[in-house]
C-alpha cells in the first residue's frame, strides 16, 4: 500500500509538471490528448492521497512480551558462587554468555561494578584464569575501566592463596611448591605446615619443627608458595604472627631474630647430643675396664665440646650479621653509620697494632683474614648491578675465602723466614684490604657530595 501511495504522488508531481510545461510550451509541441490524459491522472492521484490520509493513523504495535526482572544481589551471588566451583575458565565464560540478565548491556555494566566491589570487601578462593575470565566479560580488565591495577593484583593473590588451601587443589599447590608427585600429591607435608601456621605462635611450639631436617625450609616454601612474600596477603586461617616468624627463620642472607632462635636451638640440641655421648662413652669404657666412673672428667669433656659448638654457632652468626651489616648501600641508616664505614681501617690498624705492640704474629694474622674476607665480600655486595652476561663481580664465598686465606697465610709465614726481620709483611699485607676498602669508598663518592650539597 505504502509503495502504491508513492508512486501515486510521483505520478501527480510528474503529471502536474507536465501540465505547466505544456501551458508554456510553444503551440507546434502541445498535444492536447496527452495533456487530458495527464490533468486525469493528476487528480485521480489526489482523491487517493486525499482518501489514504484522511483517516486516522493506526498505532504502531507495541511488545507484549514480559519484562526480564532482575535482581542483583541474587545474580551477583550466583556469578560468584560459579566462579567458585568452576576451575574451568572456559566452563565459567560459556555460563556468563548463557545468562539472559546480560544481554542488557545497563545490567551488565551494573553487576559488574557490584561483583569488583564484592571480592574487594570479602575475597574468594578463585583461580587467576577464573577472575581474568570475569573481568573480561563484565569489560573491567581494561586501562579506561577505572580499577586500581595495584589493588587487583593484591586480589588476585589473596584469591588464589585461599583457593591453593582448598582440599580439591592439592595438587597444584604441591606443584606449585615443587613437591614430587605422582598419581596424587603427598599431602602430609602441606598438612602439617598447615596445622603449624593455623596455630597462635608460641615459642613452645619452635623446638620441634627446628630441629626436625628440613621442616624449617619447607615452612617456608609453603608460605612463599601462597603469598609469593607478601604475607599481609596470607588467608585467614593462618595466623600472620606464625607465619612471619618461620618465613624469616627460613630466609637466607641476614641473621634476623627467628632465623637466629631456630639455629641456636638447633646449636642447643647438638651440643646435648655431643655431652650425652660423651658421658655415654665413658661409662661404658669404666664398666668395661672395671674401674669407677668419673663423672665429673665425663662432664668436663661433655661440657667443653657442647660449648665449643655452641661458641663455633654463635661465631658463625655474627660473621653473618657482620657480613649483612658491612654490605647495605651507603644510603642505609641501620646501625651506626660511621662504624660500619670505619670498621674496616679500624681492623687493618688492629693487625699491625698486635703484630707490633704485642707481637703475637698468628692473630695478627688471623684478624688479617678476617678483614680481607669482609672487605672483599663488602665490595662485592655494594657493587652496581650489572647486565646479564656481563657480570664480572667476584664471588666470593666463604669457602673460597677460606682457601684463598689458607693459602695466603702459607705463602707469608714461607716469606717470613726468608724475609729480613725489618721487613714489616703483615703491615704490608694489611694495605691489601684497605686499598679494597677505598676502592669501594672512592665508587661512593657521590653519596658525600650530595650530602655536602644538601
């Protein structure tokens, strides 16, 4: 009707324009019987557009169809509750794409807005390819969305730290901490690291899991391997205090407080161990020999072996400490900042002073050792980093340091007898750790400058 109604109007404006033209035209063009033909057509064209439009208009047919109700605190619960029991990332998108509620694009960006502030509030056990599935259907994993990136990668962490304690994930949690596995993962070690961290720290609770092989640094690969060091992000189930204290036990480099209380319980158990043997020994060899027990030799010698192990641990964890100290940057305010940049001339002038002032040429020579070591190793720990595969930094460890020693000292007490007298070597010596400590003052130099321009 509508296409007749056109070409109806067509018709009269072509019939109406050739009407005028045929008024203007020349006398010898006109054509009187094509001009009635066309006068008939132009006014039966508007009788019918007269006829069409006179009438009311029909009005346009409206959609009866329901209007989809939708209630966001139930869809946001099922959204979550999905997310929650679909490790499947792909099972999870198929469920999103087949819900009805968001096909309104109004709805979706709403539920969108309300699922981020939800986990934000109260965080899930959710697998990472699960969340990165949500915040790409709901448009949120995009820079003009809006979201903090720094917040969502904290959630991300928490989310997947409680989503690894789930009974159903043991398997990838003991992947994740490289835990040998075969048809099912060995549970019995994420167990017992579990009970441990649940429970409210108690120094009564140490002893045995310090002096058990191992447990110390599984402890803490279990916890690395949820949180990956960041241990504000660590679930609720496990205690924060607990999990600090064997985290720092079990780090290596500075000696903290923890790592420090399990080593000397450890040192502690050894050295009962060696005075137990020790009285043991003699007194089978007294009731061997017939002869009576002496109790007090038996706990002399008990007593010296357990306090040279404990003295041998106590100086190992002060090199350690040592070691730390002398290697932070210039810009470190951690102890006194002078002594720790004097400390090694103080120990060179020491070397000479002993050597000549009290002549005991060996701890002149062993304080010598010491400060090579820990002018060598300070220079390495300040050094700048360098490129990957270019690193021409000298690794100095402490078993290298100690042949290196070793040998050092041979060679100088071989040199001393052939050596005159008046030659001073150990004061020679002592420069060679002094000019490493220069050569790493002088490569800080700038630290000074700006504190003389400041």
């Amino acid at each position: 009707m509508a296409y007749r109604l056109v070409l109806a109007q067509a018709t009269a404006r072509a019939a109406g324009a050739a009407m005028q033209s045929g008024h203007a035209a020349p006398p010898a063009l006109e054509n009187p019987p094509s001009v009635q033909v066309a006068r008939a057509g132009y006014v039966a064209a508007i009788r019918t557009t007269e006829n069409s439009t006179g009438g009311t208009a029909a009005p346009a047919k409206t959609d009866t169809s329901p209007v989809l109700a939708v209630n966001p605190t139930e869809l946001l619960e099922r959204v979550i509750q999905c997310a929650i029991a679909n490790n499947d990332d792909r099972k999870l998108s198929a469920w999103l794409s087949q819900q009805p509620e968001f096909w309104s694009i109004r709805t979706k960006q709403h539920i969108g807005q309300l699922l981020l502030n939800q986990l934000f509030r109260n965080p899930q056990p959710m697998a990472s390819a699960c969340l990165d599935t949500l915040l790409q259907f709901f448009d949120l994993e995009q820079v003009l969305s809006g979201v903090n990136p720094m917040a969502l990668a904290q959630l991300r962490r928490r989310q997947l730290a409680m989503w690894y304690l789930l009974p159903e994930n043991d398997r990838a949690l003991a992947l994740r901490l490289n835990i040998p596995v075969n048809r099912s993962p060995d549970r019995r070690q994420l167990t017992a690291c579990l009970r441990l961290l649940e429970k409210p720290w108690r120094w009564q609770a140490v002893p045995w899991p310090a002096i058990r092989r191992g447990r110390t640094a599984a402890i803490g690969r279990f916890i690395h391997g949820l949180c990956s060091g960041h241990l504000a992000e660590l679930p609720p189930q496990i205690n924060q205090a607990h999990a600090v204290f064997w985290y720092r036990a079990a780090l290596t480099g500075a000696m903290s407080w923890p790592r420090f209380a399990v080593g000397s319980v450890r040192a502690g158990f050894l050295a009962l161990i060696l005075m137990t043997c020790v009285i043991g020994m003699a007194a089978l060899t007294s009731w061997a020999n017939g002869e009576g027990l002496h109790v007090f030799v038996a706990l002399g010698i008990g007593a010296v072996m357990a306090t040279s192990v404990l003295g041998l641990w106590l100086a190992y964890a002060g090199w350690i400490w040592l070691d730390h100290w002398q290697g932070l940057p210039e810009s470190s305010q951690t102890g006194p900042v002078w002594l720790r940049r004097m400390l090694v001339p103080a120990l060179c002038a020491a070397v000479v002073g002993v050597d000549y002032l009290a002549t005991a040429p060996v701890a002149a020579i062993a304080i010598l050792g010491a400060t090579l070591i820990m002018a060598l190793r300070r220079f390495q720990h300040r050094s700048p980093p360098r490129p990957a595969g270019k690193r021409t930094s000298l690794r100095a460890s402490l078993s290298g340091m100690g042949v290196l020693f070793v040998v050092l000292a041979n060679a100088l007490s071989k040199l001393a007898h052939e050596l005159p007298e008046q030659i001073p070597i150990i004061a020679i010596a002592a420069t060679v750790p002094m000019a490493i400590w220069m050569a790493d003052m002088w490569r800080h130099r700038i630290h000074f400058k700006r504190k003389a321009t400041a």
